[in-house]
C-alpha cells in the first residue's frame, strides 16, 4: 500500500512539474526583454498592502 502511495506522488510530482515548464513556456513567449540606463525615470509600482510591515505587540492580541 505504502509503495502505490509513492508511486502515486511521483506521478503526481511530475505531472506539475510537466505544467510547470508548459506554463512557463506560455509566459515566456509573451515577455519582452528590458533593459535600463543609469538616470532614466522609471515607474514602481507599490502595493501598500504588502508595504513594509512593522513589528511589535498588536493590541488586540496582547493579553
């Protein structure tokens, strides 16, 4: 039983890593090489709710 559930996962494993390099392959053909020069203005893009997060005691958690 031990080995059909290794078997199984194997199986399992390669099929997403065969999805992966498919996906990957999809992505790739849609991206464009950038390259940049030192003093040219870029946009960044920043999402405040992945910005930089502080640590320390939350009030609703502390006792």
């Amino acid at each position: 039983m031990i080995e059909v559930t290794n078997a199984k996962v194997a199986v399992a494993k390669e099929k997403l890593k065969e999805a992966r390099t498919r996906q990957k392959s999809y992505a790739d053909k849609h991206r464009r090489e950038l390259e940049f020069q030192t003093g040219d203005h870029v946009f960044l893009k920043v999402s405040p709710a992945r910005g930089v997060r502080r640590f320390g005691i939350k009030g609703k958690l502390s006792p």
